[in-house]
C-alpha cells in the first residue's frame, strides 16, 4: 500500500496518551495509544473527554493535497532527489498531525526529528542537538575539518570556534554519511522558534538536498519572521472547509451536539482542528461559553481554554505543571529531581496527564506548545522563580553548565554577581563554539544581573559586540544604549562609541559611516587604532563613490596613527596603503615592498580584507612570483582552517593572479568554486575579477551582462574592478577610444585621490597610441617610469618599455619592443608576453618588414589562441592577414567542450582529489561529482581518471 493509502488507515498526533509513548525524542517511531489512566476525584473533575483516533484521522484524510506534496517529497528522496519542504500555519491548524501521520507511514526510512522550544531559543544548538545526537557516531567518516566542527559545536572535543558554513556542511555531511545506509526523513518542528546557530545550518542543509537521499521538514507557525525559511518551499496550511470540521465534530463526540452549539463552535474554531476539538470536549451543557469567548484570533481562545483547564488543578499538580513548562527538554529524571527540591510529589505529574495537559514517557512532552506557553505565563513571578531555582539545583553544573546557568538566572530576584559570572563563563562557552547569538543572550542577562553599575555596562557592551558578529545590528544598538546610561568610565565610554560606530559601519557601508569609525578610532590605544583604521580603510577603498574622500580619510588616519610602538605585518601593510594613496609612485613602492614582505614571512592572516589588501599591493608591485604564492597561500589556509568567510574572495585574488599568467581555465575554475562558496554563505558575489577575466578573453556579451548586475540586489558598483576590465576588454577587440575613456576615467579617480588599479595604466597607454592621442598619456608614462626605476622588476620594467615603444619615446622603438619581450619573457605573465609580441609584429608590419612581423605575429597568435584570449588573438589575426599569412587554425581545446561547473570538477579531479574530497570542496554530494565525471567522460571521449589527467595537463 502506498504512504499515501496507508494514510486513509493511520493517524497523526490523536491523544496525549498515545504521544506519551513517543520513543526518545528526536528519533520517532510508530506509536500505539494505550488505554486512559485511572485518576481520582480531584483530577475527574478536570477530565477531559479525549479526542479519539477518529477524529485526527478524518482531518488528516481531509488533508489530501497536503497529503500528495508530502509524498512526493519523501518519494523523491528516496530516490536520491531530496528536498525539503517548510509546512506552515497558525497554532493547532494540524501541522504535526499531518507531519506525524506521513511518518509513520514511511518504511525503511531514517527519521530524525527535533522541535525548536521557545525557551531555548538561546541556548547554542540546542535544536541541532535533538536532531544529530541519534547519529553522531557517522561522524567518524567526515573529513577532519567537518568532524572536528561537530565535535566542537557539540562539546564533544577540543573547544572551537567554527564557521558557521563549516558547521551547515559538516551536518550536511552527516546526514549524507547516513543516508548511504538508508533514506533520511529530518523533522523540525516548532521552526519558529529554533536557536539562530541551529537555523542557519538547518536552512544550509535544506538547500542543498536536491542530489541527496534526505528529505527535510520545517513546521513553523510565522514563516516570514524565520530568516532563510521563507526562501524554501513552502506547504501552507489552512484551516478545514465546514463539511470536514463538522466532520472532525462528529468524530470527537460521543453524544451528539445541540445544532447552535456546532455552529457556535464552527464560528469561533475557524477551522483551525485543536481548537474544534477543545471546544467540543470542553463545552457546557448549553454550548461554549457566551460571547465573550470569541476572540480576534483562535490561539487566544485555545490559550485561554488551557489555562481555564489548569487553574481547576489542584495547588501542588499546578505548581508541577509550571516547573515542566519551564523544563523545555522534558527529562523526566531532572523534573523529579526538581520536584522533590520543591517539597512536590512528582506522582502528581500523571494527574496533569489526565487532564490532558501533557504526556508522560521517556520524555515529558505538553499536549501543544500552546499548553506550555500559557501555563507559563499564567504563573505568578514567585512560583517561575522558585521552578527554575529548583531546576538550576537539579541539573548538574558539569555536563549542563549552560542551562543550569539560564535557570539560575531566571531564578534570581535581584542583582547576583555570582550568577552573573556563571552566565559570563557559559557566553564564553558559546563563544568558543561559534554561536555568537547565544553567547550575547547569556552576556545580556549577566549585564542586566551584575549589582555593579561600571561592571554591568562592560558586561552589556560585551553582549552588544557578540550580536553585532551575530549579524543583528540594531539589536547590538540597544544594548550600547542601555550600557550608554550606566557610569563608565574614560576607556568605557570610548569603547561604546567605537561599538556605536561599528554598527552604523555594518548597517549602511556608508562613506559617512566609514569616516564616524575612523572618527571614533582616536580613542583607542595605538595597536587596536591601527587594526580598525585597516578596516575601514579598506572598505573605502573599494566603496569610494566620492573621489577624494579615500585621500582625506588617509590623510586623518596618517595624523591619528602616526605612533607605534611595534612593525608588525598589519602596521606595516596600513602605512603601504596610505603611502599608496596619498604619495607620489617613487615614494610609496618602498613602504609597498617593505609590507608585503613582512606579510610573507609571517603567518598566514584568514582575515579576508587583509588578505584582499595584500593581494592587491603585490600585482600593483608588478611581482609575479609574489602574486601567486600569496594568492595561494591565502586559498590554501582558507580552505585548511574551514574559513568559508575568507575563501571566496582569497579565490577571487587567486583567479586575478591565473590570468595575469594565462591560466584562464584555471581562473574560472577558481571563480566558479567562489561562487559556490557565495551561494552556500547566501552572500552575494562580487564580479570585479569575473570582469577582469571576462575582459581578457575578450567575450563582449558576458562583459554587458555581468556590468548590468553591478550595483544590483544589494551588490556594489565595483567602480575600480570595472574601468580596468573595460579597458582590457576594448584595447582586445581593437575599440581603443572606448579603451581609452575607461582607462582615464580610472585615471581622474586615481588623481583625486581615490584607489585605482595600478595595471590601467598600461592599458592606458596603448589605447592613448592607438588613437593618436599621446598626450593623454603623459601621467600614465610618469607612474610607469616611476614604477620601474624604484622597483625595477622584470614586470614592471617590461611595461614601462612596452610603454616607450608604443608612444616613440627615449630611443630606438625596435629596441625598445625587443626590451620589452625580452623582459616579460623572465615573468610568468604569459598574456602579456604574447600581446608585447603583437604590438611588436604590429608596429613590424607598418615599417613594411612583413617577414619578421609574420614570425611575431604568428607566435602571438598561436599563445593568445591556446590561452583563451580570443579577441586579441583575433587581433592578431587580422595582422597575419595583413601580411600575405592566413593564420592557422588553432586545435580546439577539449576542455572547452565542458562546462564551467564540469571544468571546475575535471581540474580538481585531474590534480588526484577523489570524488568525495571534490564534493567536500564545492558543497556537492560525492554521487554529484560522479555524475558530472560521466558527464566530461562522454564529452572528451575518455573513460578514467589517467585519461584526463593526460588532457589537463
């Protein structure tokens, strides 16, 4: 029988009895419902008459397009096409008795299942826990970096500080090593309220199922207020049509109800299956209850019928009741522990039960989370305060530090610095284990518990940096408010303001907002001065919308860092870039060369925009040997330390480096793999190199449509990246006035203060020759002589050679080219080495020496050709025909059959990685990889590995 036939059969969630013997939560297995327990007088009063199998199954058979999506999910996971799905409604609509009936259903099927507790909102991977902790020995076989970020989100090795995309891919991992036994179905249920670390890596594994065996499930109530689920599929639950709520009705009672009771119940349920139960088995002789039962929302009415029902408990089983509803887990061992703590015989749990209040079984599980959120807040202060101080006494500080710490922090009735420093000791905890949300809550309310004002307002400022590295900014300004109007002292209020300032930085990325950081910065001691004004240094550099404002932001730096005790690689690197911006070429190449080799003999920094800016310094220095081994090394420590962060830019820098050297596919190889990087973080990617690259190969179209997005959907203009990419682009495909505009419009920002890529120049240059427009060129020819003489080389001094022989300045201009070529045959830039031959084989066949301009040409023409750099080999092209020669046709590259996502993965594979080490590296399932191999198999007519290492190469 199939699931969705079996579901006509089978229920979903029917009584809190048949909930109460759920196995361990969170793997779920079919249940039975047992028979009523007996209870006594006082709890018969409050009996309900409990709802019956019938009537969940007739509104789940009501269910049926629901019903069919359902199985189509599951269906299709099982089949290795997973996906995940976010079933969403108001409280009591039915979303987990549609959830459970479908599970219960599956064969040979894991299932994983969780449920996001509103208390625990706060506590670091609380959700993510509940979910992994059946299956956690699989991680044994993940790659080192993923088994060592579960190991230290869950405490169970070293404490570290994951990223969170390496903790998203490390349970993606899991969860796949899992699924190679059997199919996954992964439940969660009350999404809304999952803890952020959790979340994030949920949504991460949700969205990337699509080639795996697991399917995963969200139940949420306000999707929209979810980040991340509302960008998944979502399965929207209603309330039911008259003709199924009445029939639920007729199946819930056992007697008949008065036809104006029905209608009454009909009206105020709305539909919604819980409260049409409630209110059947809980209305008086007459009906429900009069008008002023109908509310402007059905969960007040099903939140007022559950506390109406707990308030007719007795005193001793209400006081049980709260301290369960403050015990989000449900550990029966802890709540009898707690219970005798309070003088209460934990006996009287089951009275509750009978009342239909919760469940009891290896967890104690609440009818509803509505149950547990009305009871609770129903309690009086005094009676919260006194469970969560029993429960605090009952979990052992050893193994729970961080709840035990949360619920004496609840239990507290004033200022406790002992407590508060508990709760600082557990947001250190989280810290080390990444999750930064949870390590604010904890910050927060030692703030709020600390009795010393100066301590409280550190402690406060303390938890406003953990949200702002949380990404909520606007609650990281609250908390700097709220510290603000405590006494602090000199160091305290200048730490407020810098935090107040980082957060109107992270909020707008403004100019303005750049200038208020560096304003703020004075305040601080000299070694932290120097590291913030690097980063807001290097955030104006690459989002100047206003030439100038880089210069002046560097000239209040120079005046405010002028002092320092050390040269550490960070000092140094900030003074190139000063030096770089606000002094003559001669005399910033000496502070230029001075940081980038401190920054190589150094360790390794992951820091992405220290790591972007050294990049930067070594290809304006011209030094090929450099450029690359920094580009590497900065991928390679990325990728080793699980940085996702850092990784997509460090290849970016890695691709700018392979094109400089020719190794186009390469290059895409590297973009291609930062893109999905991007697309894993939810980041959006910059497309300065992808431009760069674009524009060497001289594709016209996909330069139009990657310039088109520039400034779109939340990306920067990227202005420095575009002028130098549009200038390449124009000088190849011979529209040297469109080359020459770019070039200078990159050379104006430059005067007026403004970063610019020093590499325009050249481009400059030979666009300012081609059109007969030299004196254009005259500051260009000063920077690149000034480059040349005061760091002499073999690159540098190449273009400045070039540069004198395209213009007819200094001498013998066939001297001068043969110079040049001659230069840049000593560097690994190929591209250039090939387009100073047909600038040489150009200027040859004008002076009429067609032979050796043949020679040239044709060698240019040949290394552009097999380089990718199709618009300047046509240019050479054009000049061999010129000359008498038709140029030969050059072989295809069988690479090129491929796609940009099978090159990526031929290349990885042919450097010996297998398909489980490729999958790790671009979030792809090792069966992913395969199928892309067969893929690129067919297409280059090979049938192993050997076969395309031979190609690769």
């Amino acid at each position: 029988m199939s699931p969705t036939g079996r579901l006509l059969w089978r229920t979903g969630r029917s009584t809190p009895q048949a909930r109460a013997v759920e196995a361990p939560h969170p793997f779920r297995t079919t249940v039975s419902a047992p028979e009523p327990s007996p209870h006594d007088e006082d709890s018969r009063t409050c009996q309900p008459a409990l709802p019956t199998r019938r009537s969940n199954s007739v509104q789940i058979v009501a269910r049926h397009t629901e019903r069919r999506e359902f199985d189509r999910l599951v269906t299709s996971a099982a089949s290795g096409r997973g996906g995940a799905v976010v079933v969403a409604g108001e409280a009591g609509i039915g979303k987990s008795a549609l959830i459970d009936a479908e599970v219960e259903a599956l064969d040979g099927f894991e299932v994983l299942r969780a449920a996001g507790t509103e208390f625990e909102q706060d506590l670091l991977y609380a959700t993510l826990h509940q979910l992994c902790a059946p299956v956690l020995e699989h991680r044994l076989t993940l790659p080192p970096v993923q088994r060592r970020a579960l190991e230290g989100v869950f405490g169970l090795g070293a404490q570290t500080s994951p990223d969170p995309l390496t903790v998203g891919l490390a349970v993606l991992g899991l969860l796949r090593e899992v699924a190679r036994d059997k199919p996954v179905c992964c439940v969660v249920d009350d999404a809304q309220w999952m803890d952020d670390a959790s979340r994030r890596a949920l949504v991460f594994v949700a969205r990337r199922v699509t080639t795996e065996r697991i399917a995963v499930v969200f139940a949420a109530r306000d999707v929209g207020s979810v980040s991340g689920l509302a960008d998944l599929p979502r399965l929207p639950l209603a309330g039911l049509g008259d003709e199924d709520a009445r029939a639920v009705l007729g199946a819930a009672t056992h007697a008949g109800l008065d036809a104006e009771v029905v209608d009454r119940i009909l009206a105020e349920a709305r539909g919604n299956p819980l409260a049409l139960l409630e209110f059947a088995h809980h209305a008086e002789p007459f009906g429900v209850p009069g008008p002023r039962r109908f509310r402007a929302s059905v969960v007040d009415a099903l939140e007022e019928q559950f506390v109406h029902r707990f308030e007719r408990l007795p005193e001793a089983t209400r006081s049980l009741v709260v301290l369960a509803a403050a015990e989000p887990v449900g550990d029966l061992g802890l709540l009898r522990r707690a219970s005798k703590a309070l003088g209460l015989d934990p006996a009287g749990f089951t009275v509750a039960e009978n009342a239909g209040l919760l469940a009891l079984g290896p967890r104690l599980r609440f009818r509803h989370p509505l149950v547990r959120s009305a009871v609770y807040a129903s309690a009086t202060p005094g009676m919260r305060r006194r469970v969560h101080g029993a429960l605090a006494e009952s979990t052992d500080p050893e193994t729970d530090p961080g709840r035990r710490a949360w619920h004496r922090a609840h239990a507290a009735v004033d200022a406790d610095e002992t407590v508060a420093a508990e709760l600082e000791r557990s947001a250190d905890r989280a810290r080390l284990r990444g999750g930064f949300a949870a390590a604010a809550a904890f910050m927060e309310r030692a703030g709020q518990l600390t009795p010393a004002s100066d301590r409280q307002a550190a402690r406060l400022l303390a938890a406003a940096r953990l949200r702002l590295q949380a990404g909520a900014p606007n609650a990281a300004r609250a908390l700097v408010a709220r510290a603000e109007r405590r006494p602090m002292d000199d160091a305290g209020r200048a730490a407020a303001r810098l935090l107040r300032a980082r957060v109107d930085y992270q909020l707008s990325h403004s100019p303005q907002a750049t200038a208020r950081l560096v304003d703020v910065v004075t305040e601080l001691a000299p070694d932290q001065a120097r590291e913030t004004y690097l980063e807001a240094f290097a955030s104006f550099m690459y989002n100047d919308n206003q030439p100038g404002r880089l210069k002046e932001l560097g000239v209040r730096i120079r005046k405010r860092a002028a002092q320092r005790e050390s040269a550490r690689p960070v000092d140094l690197l900030l003074d190139a870039l000063l030096d770089q911006t606000m002094l003559p070429v001669e005399r910033a190449v000496p502070a230029m060369r001075e940081a980038v080799a401190a920054c190589r003999a150094a360790a390794p920094s992951s820091s992405p925009w220290r790591m972007n800016l050294l990049c930067q310094v070594v290809i304006d220095l011209r030094d090929d040997e450099a450029m690359e081994e920094m580009a590497d090394r900065q991928v390679d420590v990325a990728r080793r330390q699980g940085a996702l962060a850092a990784l997509p830019q460090a290849l970016r820098y890695q691709a700018v480096a392979r094109v400089s050297v020719g190794r186009f596919d390469e290059a895409a190889g590297s973009l291609s793999e930062a893109r999905a990087v991007d697309e894993a973080a939810g980041t959006v990617p910059l497309l300065g190199p992808e431009l760069v690259l674009t524009g060497f190969r001289g594709d016209l179209n996909r330069y139009q449509e990657l310039r088109e997005l520039l400034g779109r959907d939340g990306r920067p203009f990227e202005t420095v990246g575009e002028h130098y990419a549009r200038a390449v682009l124009h000088n190849g495909l011979g529209n040297y006035e469109a080359a020459l505009d770019a070039a200078l419009a990159a050379q104006r920002r430059h005067q007026a203060g403004s970063y610019s890529i020093w590499a325009v120049y050249t481009e400059l240059v030979e666009a300012a020759a081609r059109v007969g427009r030299g004196e254009d060129a005259v500051a260009a020819m000063k920077h690149l002589e000034a480059l040349a003489r005061t760091n002499p080389v073999p690159w540098a001094v190449a273009e400045w050679l070039q540069a004198q022989a395209l213009l007819d300045r200094g001498g013998d201009r066939e001297t001068l080219h043969r110079q040049a070529i001659a230069h840049f045959a000593r560097t690994r830039v190929r591209v250039l080495h090939a387009r100073a031959r047909l600038t040489y084989g150009e200027w040859l066949r004008r002076e009429n020496r067609r032979a050796e301009a043949r020679d040239e040409l044709r060698a240019a023409h040949d290394v552009l050709s097999g380089l990718g750099a199709r618009a300047f080999a046509d240019r050479a092209a054009r000049e061999l025909r010129a000359t008498g020669e038709q140029p030969h046709r050059h072989g295809e590259n069988p690479l090129g059959r491929l796609t940009a996502q099978e090159r990526l993965i031929a290349g990885k594979v042919a450097t010996g990685a297998t398909s489980k080490e490729v999958g790790v590296m671009l979030f792809l399932s090792p069966r992913t990889i395969d199928t892309h191999l067969r893929n690129v198999y067919r297409k280059l007519g090979i049938s192993s590995r050997r076969q395309l290492r031979e190609i690769s190469l």
